[in-house]
C-alpha cells in the first residue's frame, strides 16, 4: 500500500514528481500508516509520534516554499489510495456493513487529523519564517541607505536572502510616530522600519495610483511624506527629503497634513533646507537694500518680484489699495536705487522674500524658532 500510495502521488502532483528530491517520502508514508494502525489498536498509543510527523511535514512545506496544498493533496491521494485497497480486503473477507462504517469514519477522520496537525506545523514556521524574512528585509533597507554607498553585488546577495527583488529605482516615505500597526496594511514587497524614532519604508518603483491609495488607507490620519523616486544609489537623498517635508507638514509650512509629496513643494523643500542659512542671508540683503525698517515695503516689493503685475494686481493680493502699492513701489525705488536694476540682487531678494514668507508660516504654527520680522514703518 505504501509503494502505490507513493506511486500515485508522485504522479498526480508534479512538485512531488521526483524521488531525489525532498523528503522521504517512502519513510514518511510508512511512519503514517503505521500509527494509523497503532490507534486503531490503542487509541491515544500514537498521538504524540504523530503530532511529531505532521508537524515536521507541514515545517517541511514552508521551509520548501510552497503552499500548505500540495500536502493536503498528497494527504487525500493517499486516502482515496488507502481506501480503494481497504475496499478490496473487505471484499476478500466479506467484512460486514458495521465494520466498514467504522471504518471509514476512522480513514477519514484520520485524514482530517493529518491535514489539522501539518497546518499548525505549517503556520508556525511560516511565522518564523515571515519574521526571519522581515528581519532580513530590514537590515536590507538599512544597507541600501547606507553612506557611502554599500556595493550593489552585497545589496543582491541580502536580497536573495530576503526573497526580495532589487528594483533600479525606489522611493522613500517617511512617516510620523507609532505606526507599527499599519505593517499588515502596507504591500508585502515594501521595506520597511517601522520600531524606530523616524519610522521609514522602501517603495520599489515610482509611487503608482495604486501604492498612493495604499499609503493613504495604512497611513490613515497620521502624516506621511514621500520622497522622490530616484535610482537605488541614491535612496538616502529620498529619504532626507522625505524626512524634511515631514517636519515642514508638522510645522504647517507645506501640505494638509496628511500624504505629502515632495515633488509638489520641491522649491519650499530647497528655500527651507538650512533655515538658519536663509535668515542670515534675508537680513544681510534686505539690510544692504536699506529696507531693514519697513516690513510692508518688504511685503510689496516680495510680490513685485514674484508676479511682476501691475499695482492694482499687487493690490488685489495684498489686500490694499492700488494707490498704497503705487507709493510702496516709489518708496523702494527711492530706497534702492540702482541696485533694483540688478539682475543678481534681484534674484537674490526673491529667493529671500520668499523663503522668508515659508518661515512666516512656521511662526503663526507656533514653530519655537520665529521668522524674521521686521519693523513696520
């Protein structure tokens, strides 16, 4: 029974086609039937033997990378294997009605058994496996990001550990406190750090419709920022603007608060890179331009430089009359002088101006750092 049980298995199921390959299957078989008759005589005799087998069966699978299926099938081939010979020993031995009944009811049961017995074994290793993998999976994420640069023939070998395959691009989220729970929500083939301070994942690929609908559903009320897609080289300078944008959404300088996007700020990202920077440099050159005493001279000249419209324009954005931008207008020109015909200075004062106004958003936020201000004339 055991040869045509092995037999018929490795015909009808391809991934078990191969004698040299797996486990002992013959020995496998045998240890089956033998302590289905052994409970058969004593019941209870087998019970720890088989829980032993099964569960080894069932880690075997896993650990083989397949699907609990294909035991499960073997399980029911050999049954129905069993059965058939069962059938023609009864016929031999004209075994009675009752007795066949009984059985049955034990041949089936037993198969149940198996099939319950190797799934707890499957799934406990699948844990174990899904959490080696996940570990993998984020010692890879710190490899990528690593500086300099870790070679890319060690990224492909944690890779291949980490059945995990390397994409020529990825993009960076950073996102916003505790969010360990969000994991089953994200895409299986995402790295992820979610235990850290500034919990991070990988997205392999640009950021699709379909990742952004993910991101938001897992992310739900908490802040998120996605950095550029970029080649895999280069994933730590996605992270880092990420990270920028992420503090820039808390701060309420840039985004809703939700997902945000860095391509969709990438000039507030530059202006605010080193915000110390920019202040030291907006007082030297509206200090130089002789406008350190008048904010709302600053205010108008900031939106003259920017939409190069006419005073009832600048008014209408300024909310004042068109006569009030008229004389603002002189008033600098008086002030600056030549200098405002300055293609250099006048770039200058706009980068400025507005990086100025950016940092006026983090004060109103209540960012402990103020923007600069100046005296209103």
């Amino acid at each position: 029974m055991a040869r045509a049980i092995e037999t018929e298995i490795r015909r009808s199921l391809p991934e078990y086609a191969h004698p040299g390959e797996g486990r002992d299957m013959p020995g496998a078989i045998h240890d089956l039937l033998g302590a289905f008759v052994e409970e058969i005589a004593a019941p209870g005799s087998a019970t720890e033997r088989l829980e032993k087998l099964c569960d080894g069966l069932g880690q075997f699978e896993a650990y083989e990378g397949r699907s609990l299926d294909s035991l499960l099938a073997a399980y029911r081939i050999g049954t129905q294997v069993a059965w058939r010979r069962v059938m023609q020993v009864a016929k031999r031995h004209q075994l009675t009605a009752p007795v066949m009944l009984l059985l049955a009811d034990a041949v089936f049961t037993y198969m149940d058994t198996l099939s319950a017995l190797s799934r707890r074994g499957f799934l406990d290793a699948m844990a174990r496996f899904e959490g080696e993998v996940e570990e993998r999976r984020r010692r890879l994420l710190h490899l990528v990001l690593e500086r300099p640069a870790v070679p890319r023939a060690a990224i492909a070998e944690l890779a291949e550990a980490a059945r995990w395959t390397v994409p020529e691009e990825v993009t960076l989220v950073a996102l916003w406190g505790d969010v360990q729970e969000i994991r089953p929500a994200l895409d299986g083939d995402l790295l992820v750090d979610l235990t850290g301070a500034q919990p991070h994942l990988l997205v392999p690929g640009p950021l699709t419709s379909a990742r952004r609908a993910m991101l938001e559903r897992a992310s739900a009320q908490r802040p998120a920022a996605v950095g550029l897609t970029v080649p895999l080289e280069e994933a730590a300078d996605s992270l880092r603007w990420a990270r920028q944008a992420l503090s820039l959404t808390e701060a309420g300088i840039i985004g809703d608060g939700r997902l945000t996007m860095c391509e969709d700020h990438l000039l507030s990202l530059w202006l605010l890179t080193d915000t110390a920077l920019v202040d030291e440099l907006a007082e030297r050159l509206i200090d130089e331009a002789g406008l350190a005493s008048g904010h709302r001279l600053i205010e108008t000249l900031g939106t003259w430089l920017e939409s190069r419209g006419t005073a009832a324009e600048i008014a209408d954005r300024l909310h004042v009359h068109p006569q009030t931008v008229r004389y603002r207008i002189r008033r600098i020109k008086d002030i600056m002088g030549d200098r405002l015909d300055d293609p250099d200075t006048r770039f200058a004062l706009e980068v400025v101006l507005r990086a100025m106004r950016l940092r006026e958003r983090s004060c109103r936020a209540g960012e402990t750092r103020p923007a600069m201000t100046f005296r209103a004339s």
